[in-house]
C-alpha cells in the first residue's frame, strides 16, 4: 500500500552515551540502507516534562544531532528533521483529539508508570496526558509503515494502530466511493482489473488472506494510479472506505544490553556513562577507575568475572580468544584487573576514533549540521502536507 517507510525519533537529552548508540544508532545506521528513513528531534516531546526548563532543550538538540552524524547517519540516505520545525505535527494532533476516547490515553500504560517515576514533576497536564497521540501523529503525518520500538513501547504503537483505524472508518467513505474505486479498477487495465476483481472477491467471500496479499502485490506494482486511486482500491479490496492513515508496523528492536560502568544499565540516571565522543584520556580514566570483583583485594586473589562489570564489557567489545585469555587470567590470578582492562579501553576508543573525526567536521563548521536540518525538515514537511491535504479534505476542512 505504502512504500516502506521507517519513522525514529530522540528527546533531545543531550550527549548521547555508548547505550544510545549499541541500543539505536546501529540500527538507524542499518535501516537507512534499507528503507526510506525519517529521523526526528523530538523537541515537543521533550516539553511534555521538562516544561519548566525549557532553555535546555536548544543546545541538547544539536548535541544529538552531530552524535547521530557521528555515529553513521547519513543525511543523503536519510531525512533528520526537528518536530517543530513542520507544524503539521500539531494540526494532525489536534485534528486526532476530537476523535481519540480519553479512555485509550488514560489505558497507556506509561502514563502511570511516568507519573509515579517522576514524582518531582507535576506530570497531571494536558500535554503529558495526551503524549500518546502527539506520537500517533508524529508516525501517521508521514504514513510510516515501521516503526523501531522496544518491548515497553508497543502499548503506543497498537494505540497508533487503533487511532488510524478509526479515523479511516469514520472518514474514509468519500462520496462516490465505490464508483470512483470501480473507475480505478478499470486504469489497472482488462487483465489486471479482472485478477483484481476476482482476489477481491475470493477475499471477502472466504476471507482467503493470501488473495488479499496477493491483491496488495498487485496494487504495489501498480505505477501509472494516481495516490488517491491506489488508497480508493486498498479500502476496497478490504470492504471500507479509502484509506487515509496507513497502519504502521513495528520493528521490535532487541534492548540494548550495553552495561554502565558500574555493572548497571548504561544511563545517565545512573551516572555510569561513556559518552559517544568522550576524550581518550576522559575514557581510559573511566574504565580503569571501574570497580571489579570484590573477592580480589590482592593482585594474587583469584576472581570470579561474572561478579565484575568489566567482564561485562569484555562481552560487548572483545573476541572469544580475548574474552578466554581474561577469564583464565582472573579466576587463576594470573593477570591484574588493570591488565584485563586495556583490551576493553583499546575497543572502546575504536569504536569511538571514526565518530569523532566524523563529529570534528561538523563542531569547527555548525552551519553544516543547521543546513542538513534545513533540508531535512523542508523535505518532512512536503511529505506531512499531502498528508494533512487529504485528511482536511476527508473531515470537510478543504473549503474552496
């Protein structure tokens, strides 16, 4: 129905930390060479609860943004844009609350989970309660068909689904539907617009879903449709109405197991971070300052490594032969905790040269990166205003 189109986005919360880049930049890196990809800032996200520190959110923004470009995004393979920047976001929000039951906001249930978690903020606002569909909106703007979410995050995504789904059937009969679906159908020609014809009714008459598949590969292929023929022939094939909001997939990403410096989850909360572009003396300081297993207090106790969070590191960063050698050296004392360090803080800097040589580009010229946001969010909002044409016509907002 749709082209595949991949749709991310970041609260600007400043330099991002190795966790950021094992748990989404990789990914972001290996999509964009796959997909049609949209990356976005999501700057009015960030004010649903940092409202009342709004000064922090400019210079966050563009921290982030030369850690994507650092990390491998590349602005000619894919769409980095700020939210604010395409006010369309806004409009398709609002435009979605006077449908959405407050029911479906409240059922989120990240919802309560925030409100307990930051009980320093006052988190009972309009805009914290209705997050859910300022995200909705964010993915149906662009008619993204996937979405990367972790596990916690598939609550938002059905929501999306269902938002999509409803205002397709409330929207989506247009006067003259199934004559102006009936006139596209003959565009696909005689021998496609019977094989159409007959997917269809084997679909709706048995609900033989490999002919709605089937019906869907046909209409995929279809070059010379207009958008508004193809969308006609989707809704009918499926016996609604045109369908407007495309329903997005998601693409459940495998959770970062980047541990922090102290054996936790690598976060900022935590304070156990190495930053993506961090100096080499800062890193190497780090790690080697990182506790071990508490059993050796002497370079001659032997140790056990999976009570020691460098061990941990050694599972993301060394070869099976390093990770052999720092085994045997520690549960036989036969290397120091400093020793087993340097092949950890040597992958670590590796990992981060070819990102700060990347990042160099763009801090000795900032127009550089202001530009790629210029362009990117020109393009986004070309893609959001056919979106929100259509959807002003379909409520009956087009007024001559």
């Amino acid at each position: 129905m749709f082209a595949d189109r991949v749709l991310s986005g970041m609260r600007p919360t400043g330099s991002l930390h190795l966790g950021h880049y094992h748990g989404v930049l990789k990914n972001w890196v290996e999509m964009q060479h796959q997909y049609e990809c949209l990356f976005f800032v999501a700057d009015w996200h960030a004010l649903t609860t940092h409202y009342d520190s709004p000064e922090i959110i400019e210079q966050n923004m563009w921290d982030m943004v030369i850690d994507w470009l650092a990390a491998g995004v590349d602005p000619a393979q894919a769409t980095l844009f700020i939210q604010s920047r395409v006010p369309e976001h806004a409009e398709l929000n609002l435009l979605l609350s006077m449908i959405t039951p407050l029911g479906w906001l409240e059922r989120v249930p990240t919802y309560k989970d925030q409100q307990e978690k930051l009980t320093s903020k006052d988190l009972t606002t309009y805009g914290f309660l209705g997050y859910p569909l300022l995200m909705s909106a964010d993915i149906l703007i662009y008619r993204a068909t996937k979405v990367p979410v972790g596990e916690d995050q598939i609550p938002h995504l059905e929501f999306t689904r269902e938002l999509a789904r409803r205002f397709n059937h409330m929207y989506g009969r247009e006067p003259g539907f199934e004559e102006k679906a009936l006139a596209a159908v003959k565009k696909l020609g005689g021998k496609k617009g019977k094989l159409y014809a007959e997917l269809r009714t084997r679909y709706q008459e048995q609900g033989d879903d490999e002919a709605l598949e089937s019906a869907k590969a046909l209409l995929d292929e279809q070059q010379n449709l207009s958008h508004g023929d193809r969308e006609r022939l989707f809704g009918f094939l499926e016996g609604g109405g045109k369908m407007i909001l495309s329903e997005p997939e998601a693409m459940l990403t495998v959770a970062s197991k980047m541990p922090g410096l102290d054996g936790q989850k690598m976060s900022k909360s935590y304070n156990n971070t190495i930053t993506l572009r961090e100096d080499e003396e800062s890193v190497g300081k780090k790690i080697r300052t990182m506790p071990t297993d508490p059993a050796r207090v002497r370079r001659t106790d032997p140790g056990n490594p999976e009570h020691c969070p460098v061990w941990q590191l050694h599972q993301v960063y060394s070869s099976e032969e390093t990770r052999k050698w720092s085994w045997q050296g520690c549960t036989t004392a036969g290397i120091g905790c400093i020793e087993c360090k340097q092949p950890v803080i040597a992958a670590v800097l590796d990992e981060q040269r070819p990102m700060r040589e990347r990042a160099q580009l763009y801090l000795d010229d900032p127009t550089l990166v202001k530009n790629i946001i210029a362009d990117g969010c020109e393009k986004a909002r070309k893609l959001a205003q056919e979106t929100m044409r259509e959807v002003r016509e379909a409520m009956g907002l087009s007024y001559s």
